[in-house]
C-alpha cells in the first residue's frame, strides 16, 4: 500500500514534537556505539549484516547485505591484486577503493540503526521506530518499518530497504562533484564495467556463481532493480538454498578464495581484505531526507529476471582480465626498452 502524502506530513509533524525519555536517549547511545564499532571496515560490516540476520532471520534485507557486502570487499582486494595493479594506475585504484568503502560506510551508518531499532522493538514488545528521527534516518522507511510491524510483510520490508539505501548513497555519492569528474564520468568506469566489477555474484559451496550484473550504475532505478533481482536470487529462486548455505557457513575474508574451485593466483593465498586496507575514517554529514511523499509503483513490481548462472561467464572474464594484465603490462615494457 503505497504512502501518502498526508502520512508523510503527518509524520514529518510528529518528528518536530518528538522528546526522548532518558532510557530512549540511553538506546540511542547504544545502538550509535554498536554501529560505530561495527562499521569499521567491510569485514565488520558483513559479519554484523549476518549475525544479525541469525538473530533476526524474519528481516532478509540483513543477509541480503551481508552479500553485498561481501561482492564489495572482494572487488576492493581485487584492485590491490597483479592484475588489476597492471590494468589501473594506483590513484585510479585509490579513488575506486573509495568508491566502495564510501556508500557501503554510508548504507550501513543508515540502515544498522534500524535493524537495532526494530530489535529493541522486539525485545520491549512494543515498536520504537520514532528513534529513527535520531538518525536522520528517511520518514519513508519510518512509514515502512510500522507497517512492517502490524503486516509483517517481509518482501515489502525488503524492497522498501532497497530503495532506501540506493537513495541514501544518490546524492552524497553518485552525484556528489568529486566522484562524478574522477569515476562515473571517466572511461575507465566504463572499462570496470567490462571487467565485471558493477557485478554482484553469489558464490555457493559448490563452486558454482550465480548474480545479475547492472548497466548504467549511475541511474536510481538501475540500482533498485538489481536489488530486487538479487533478492530474488537469494530467497525465490531455484539455487536459493545453495547460496545461503555458503553466505551462513563461509566467513568473509575479502578474498576470491572464498570461492572455492575458482582459486588460481598464488597470492590468493593472502588476498585478505585486512591484508591491503586499513580502516578508513569518515565523516557523516546530516543530509537532507530524500523522500518528497511520492512513491514509485514500479519500485514494488516483480524484477525483471535474466540468465543467472554466471559460473562459466567468470571463468572466461578472469581470462579476458588477465590477457588484458599481460598485454599492457608487455607494451609497458616495450615503452622502456625504446
């Protein structure tokens, strides 16, 4: 059921009356130091993605993000590996790195103190999502998270989390200056493209890859759709059961060896995350609530679901990289011989 504009004053109106108890301000102070601590780097956010959902197992966004999360720390070790070191120049890899950790960091300091919120709501029996106003967290999902409670509905709960986090990181992050002069609008995002890193995959236990992959990453609405689609990969589709055996019995490291089979490269053997990548300190800025009262029916239809066996697609796109890898890295050494 869509949200009204009405809903959305009324609630904008409730926010501006809103004075926290002392043991609201005393919840609000734990869930900011749990979230702190465990939005140190991407392996303490995936990890606390998953520990929460065996915990809250009715909320699939949380292991829904755990994998994503997971895709972005495999695609941020990659960049520090050979033969993404031959392909990209370091700066291009620095300022890619960040285009990583930044949204995930974002997404996370957004969405963990909900998940917090709704778990007080459990413990106390009675709903707390008027805390959300204490993170500058969007009245949309405020709306979603008390129909969740008296509906219960957890694909819409889900979807409404996907939208979400895809517009909480449009503004700060894909049309912030910086990142679209330096990345989105430069041809080597376009060439990651190519090299599969605007792809998500699920690996599974036994060796084989599933995912979706998204063109024009820049777009809102591209993104929302590749949510979707993953979260139908991840509790709809035929090979669900695979994948999350492998996201709740394999622990993140960062590494593509979690994949198993599919591990080549001797340095795999230390390609963790932590290998590579101190933790980086970010500063949250107070944004502007991006929901205006207006809700997109298309954000609730069905995905548009594609071809997502991608195990011999990966296959051939490591070997297409590291053709690429050797052929630049013989013209480099062309270059200082002449």
């Amino acid at each position: 059921m869509p949200i009204q504009s009405n809903t959305f004053i009324d609630i904008c109106h409730r926010r501006q009356k809103i004075c926290f108890s002392r043991q609201e301000r005393k919840m609000i102070g734990y869930i900011r130091k749990k979230t702190d601590e465990y939005n140190l780097d991407n392996i303490s956010r995936t990890k606390a993605y998953i520990h929460y959902y065996l915990g809250n197992p009715e909320i699939d966004w949380s292991l829904l993000a755990s994998m994503v999360s997971r895709n972005a720390g495999w695609n941020m070790t990659d960049l520090a590996l050979r033969p993404m070191k031959q392909i990209l120049k370091a700066k291009d890899r620095f300022i890619l790195f960040h285009t990583y950790e930044r949204p995930n960091w974002l997404i996370f300091s957004d969405a963990f103190p909900q998940l917090l919120i709704y778990q007080f709501s459990k413990q106390k029996n009675r709903p707390y999502f008027h805390l959300l106003k204490a993170f500058n967290v969007s009245v949309f999902m405020e709306k979603e998270w008390e129909t969740f409670w008296l509906t219960r509905d957890r694909g819409r709960l889900c979807t409404s989390q996907i939208v979400n986090e895809q517009q909480v990181i449009e503004k700060p992050v894909i049309r912030q200056n910086y990142l679209k002069n330096k990345v989105f609008n430069r041809m080597f995002f376009k060439f990651q493209e190519w090299l599969h890193q605007t792809s998500v995959i699920f690996p599974t236990m036994n060796g084989a890859l599933y995912g979706f992959s998204v063109s024009r990453f820049t777009h809102v609405e591209n993104r929302i759709e590749l949510g979707k689609q993953l979260a139908w990969l991840l509790f709809e589709s035929p090979v669900c059961q695979d994948i999350r055996q492998f996201a709740l019995n394999v622990e993140p490291t960062g590494s593509r060896s979690d994949y198993g089979r599919f591990q080549k490269e001797p340095e795999m053997d230390d390609a963790c995350l932590r290998h590579f990548y101190n933790p980086v300190k970010h500063h949250l800025s107070t944004m502007d609530d991006w929901f205006t009262g207006e809700v997109n029916d298309k954000w609730y239809g069905r995905p548009k679901l594609m071809p997502y066996d991608l195990t011999h697609w990966y296959v051939k796109k490591q070997k297409q990289i590291e053709r690429t890898a050797a052929l630049i890295s013989l013209i480099c050494r062309k270059s200082k011989n002449e």
